[in-house]
C-alpha cells in the first residue's frame, strides 16, 4: 500500500510518498517547493493570498501524489500554521478546494516524530538531534527512551532573521546578537551543556541546505551512506558567510530557497556545537513525515487522510462522548453558587417570608400584630406636638432598666 505525507512548513512544501506495510515504511519519492507563508501574514492571519498560494500548490501535490499510485494522503502542519490566528478559515478552505484534512501538530509531537523517524542514531555515542525550523527549534536527547527528552522551542530562524539582520546575511555584529539571544532561549529552556552530548544528528530541509554548502565550501563529498560535517571546516564556513566575497555564489549554487536563513542557521549550529561539545556532526535525510507516517503505521497517531480509492476525505477518530446518564429529579449538578435543592423548591409556599441577607425582617406575628394605642418605639429625639409641646402618651412605654 502506497502512503503520501505533505508537510506545511514555514519555507517550503514538501512530501514524500512511502510503499508501506504494517510496520515499516520505504520511501521512493520526494519532493520539496519554495512556498514562505510566513511572508503573507496580517495581523497574525494568513491572507486571502497567502490561503491561494498554499492550495494551488496542495492541489499540484496532490495530483502527483494520485499519479505515483498514492492510495492515502496526509496533511500536515507545524509551526508555520501553529500560531495563525484564521486557522480554522484556512483549513476550512484546503478542506473545501484539496479534499485535504489540515493535522496541525503541537511542538512537543513535531519533536517526537523528529525523534522516532532518527532512532536509527541511537546507535552512536550520546546523541543529540537538531532541528532548525523557521519558526520553531526541536533537541531531542536520541539516547532517552521517548518524550521526556524532547524539548520545542517557540523561535526559529524566520524569527532570527527579521529581529537581527538588516541585509541578507548577519555581519559580525549581528551574528554576536544572534547567539546571545539563543544562549538566553536556551539557557532558560534549560538544554544541556558540555559533557551531555557527544554527536549531533542534524534535521530538517535548512541543515540539509547547509551541508550542501558545507559540501561545497571545504571540498568534501559524502564518503558513506551517512553525511558527515567536521567542526574546524565548519567553524570556517561560517566565517566566511560572515565576511566572504562570495559567499552569494556559494549560497545560490546549493540553496537559493533558503539564501535568507543559512546566515542565522549557521550561527546556531557553531554556538550549538560548541555548547556541546560535539565530536561526530552527523545530517540526517528524514524529518517529522517520515516519523508521523511511522507512527500512523504503527497505530500511535491519527489523522485525518484523503483516500484516492474512496475519491473522499477520512477524518480523524475523535473521542467518543460520554454517556449520558438517565434523567433524575434532582437537577443536574453545576458550578458556581449551589441552587437550592429541588425538594425545597417544589415545597408549598409558607407564611413565613423567605430567608434574606442584610437586616433581618420583623417577624410575622409582629407585623400581623393589632395595632396599639401606644406609638412605636422609635429612636431619635422625641416628636413634638403642633404646639411645640412633647405628645403626651396614653401609655406609657416600659423602658429597660426602669419603670415609667
């Protein structure tokens, strides 16, 4: 069976299509497009636009993903849609135009497919992936056992880029800004320092961009299935991306979808390694399609998917409802100042007036009372008559302590 994954991502659109069985997945095609939703946000929103552009390019996926015998399509989405505030709008219109169900994954499960798709890294000492994302960041300790390694921070390098550098690349300055702003990120989320990790496993489309320059730049071609970078050759790279005459020439060869992130990646990636410590510098092929496809096959995650055999979209489980209990007489318990219990509610109305704050009432038999011929007890200086002479009364009041 032939499963697609598409991946809405802060600079591009990518998928991979996989032959898959029960447990295993084998990818035979991928493909990647510039696509920088990130540059038609307003007001925190994603733009008439910006909402054209990505369907155009989802319908263009789509049918290369029918034409490669595709029988299952998922969508998904990370950072470059996590924050949109007319998500709901714009997954409503991909639903509509692409038959598309948008799965919008938080950071800490963008990190744990990161994760599951590179255990094949466990194997090497201590091992720490790295994913640069343009609007967010994932380390992930590769030699724990699952989630409790896994760490999402909410920057990335789009966010770089537009807080720090004035032209295309960073200068010397601004580099410096650059790693004291990750150091403080880092440093409050609380990544480990020297001594934790030995090897770094690279991911994502801007590392695999940047060893290609890195491939370029120092002359070393890949020796083995595994892509490997040295820190002193890398350490002068991005030297030169600083200061190079030209550095562009070497940028537009390899990666001219990502000119305006190498700078920023780079910086990272030299504070990184050397907060670590690095040894082994390792950049790995697959990401967060592969890990989520793997855990799909696996029965670990759902989402919602286009079936070709079927022409329809599958949505996601969701959780079933709970049962509702049987009707009862007494009201349903609720929040906030408790009602009054129903047996009191539906009680016969009594003589004696219901229960109030403040100061209380005169009781019943007091007010139901007959009149007397003496005046009310009241306080205050006693009413005079029309003469000006205190009224005389025809019964004198008791007075406390004394008799009148």
């Amino acid at each position: 069976m032939k499963y697609s994954v598409i991946d809405i991502s802060s600079s591009s659109l990518s998928m991979i299509v996989a032959v898959c069985d029960a447990e295993k997945a084998e990818i035979v095609f991928k493909e990647r497009a510039p696509l920088s939703l990130v540059q038609y946000l307003e007001d925190g929103g994603l733009s008439a636009r910006g909402t054209e552009k990505l369907i155009c390019m989802l319908q263009g996926f789509k049918e290369t993903a029918a034409e490669l015998g595709a029988q299952r399509a998922y969508l998904i989405a990370t950072a470059a849609l996590r924050h949109v505030k007319n998500f709901d709008e714009v997954a409503a219109a991909v639903m509509e135009q692409t038959g598309f169900s948008v799965n919008l994954l938080d950071g800490e499960t963008e990190a744990y497919c990161d994760y599951v798709a590179n255990a094949y890294y466990q194997a090497f000492d201590r091992p720490v992936l790295i994913d640069l994302g343009g609007k967010s960041i994932e380390v992930c300790d590769l030699s724990g056992s699952g989630r409790e390694g896994l760490l999402s921070l909410p920057f990335g390098l789009l966010d770089l880029y537009r807080k720090f550098i004035s032209d295309i690349y960073p200068d010397e300055k601004e580099a410096k800004q650059i790693k004291r702003y990750a150091k403080e990120k880092f440093d409050r989320a609380g990544l480990p320092k020297q001594g934790t990790y030995a090897t770094c496993v690279l991911v994502g489309a801007t590392s695999a961009a940047l060893y290609d320059i890195y491939a370029e730049f120092s002359g070393e071609g890949q020796a083995s299935d595994v892509k490997t970078i040295r820190r002193k050759k890398f350490k002068k790279l991005v030297g030169h991306l600083l200061t190079g005459e030209d550095r562009s020439r070497l940028v537009l060869n390899n990666a001219p979808e990502k000119i305006y992130l190498i700078g920023s990646a780079a910086v990272v990636l030299k504070y990184l390694f050397k907060r670590f410590d690095a040894e082994t510098i390792l950049v790995s092929d697959r990401g967060v399609k592969e890990g989520y496809l793997q855990l799909v096959l696996e029965g670990r995650q759902t989402g919602g998917y286009y079936d070709f055999v079927a022409g329809r979209i599958n949505e996601a489980p969701r959780p079933a409802p709970a049962r509702s209990a049987p009707a009862r007489s007494a009201p349903a318990k609720r929040r906030g100042r408790p009602k009054k219990s129903e047996s009191a509610a539906s009680a016969p109305a009594r003589s004696a007036p219901a229960k109030r704050r403040g100061r209380p009432k005169k009781s019943e038999s007091a007010a139901s009372a007959p009149a007397r011929s003496a005046p009310a007890k009241r306080r205050g200086r006693p009413k005079k008559s029309e003469n000006g002479a205190p009224m005389p009364a025809t019964a004198p009041a008791e007075r406390d302590g004394e008799d009148v």
